[in-house]
C-alpha cells in the first residue's frame, strides 16, 4: 500500500477519485505515479480512468513532469502526443502544475 492506495487482484493500484476529480491525498499520488515510472522499465503500466482522458491525462502530464518536461510543459506534451483534450479541468492543470513540487 502506497499512502492512501490499494492494490486490486491482478496487482494494480487503485486510488477512489470522483468523475474527473482527483485524489484527496496528492502525496500519495505523486508517490504512487513515481513508483509507476520506475516500474515501467521493466514492467507493463496502465493507468486508466472512465474517459482516458481528465485523471489519466492528468497523471501523464505529471509522469512528464518526473521525466524531466517543465511543469508548464507538462498538459501541452501530453496533448500532442496523447489526446488534444487531456486534463479536463482548471483544477487538474492546477495539480499537474503543483506535480513538480
């Protein structure tokens, strides 16, 4: 258990946010999307939500960010090479620009 998260059966961590809201621990998500960085070099990662979209555009543009892309950066990176219309709402940019704290 990373902060806040859980595990599911096939081993994926699970962090209960609302349609496109984000964590109440944003600790335990910059813990939890740092452990997936370093996991993906050997490892499959997903990170889904309902859309793929708002939480998962949102915690992309902060894997750029631990990746070395500048937080203000981070959204237009993701847009360009994920979905145009990542990070749906003022509040997720909001956080993705709290990520490099």
């Amino acid at each position: 258990m990373i902060g806040s998260w859980t595990y599911d059966e096939a081993g994926a961590v699970v962090l209960p946010t609302g349609h496109v809201g984000l964590p109440a621990d944003p600790d335990a998500l910059r813990a939890g999307l740092a452990e997936a960085w370093s996991r993906s070099a050997t490892e499959r990662v997903a990170i889904p939500c309902r859309g793929g979209r708002g939480r998962t555009g949102t915690a992309f543009a902060c894997l750029a960010i631990i990746d070395g892309v500048g937080s203000r950066d981070a959204v237009d990176f993701v847009r360009e090479r994920y979905d145009r219309r990542v990070v749906e709402t003022p509040w997720q940019r909001r956080f993705v620009a709290r990520c490099a704290l």
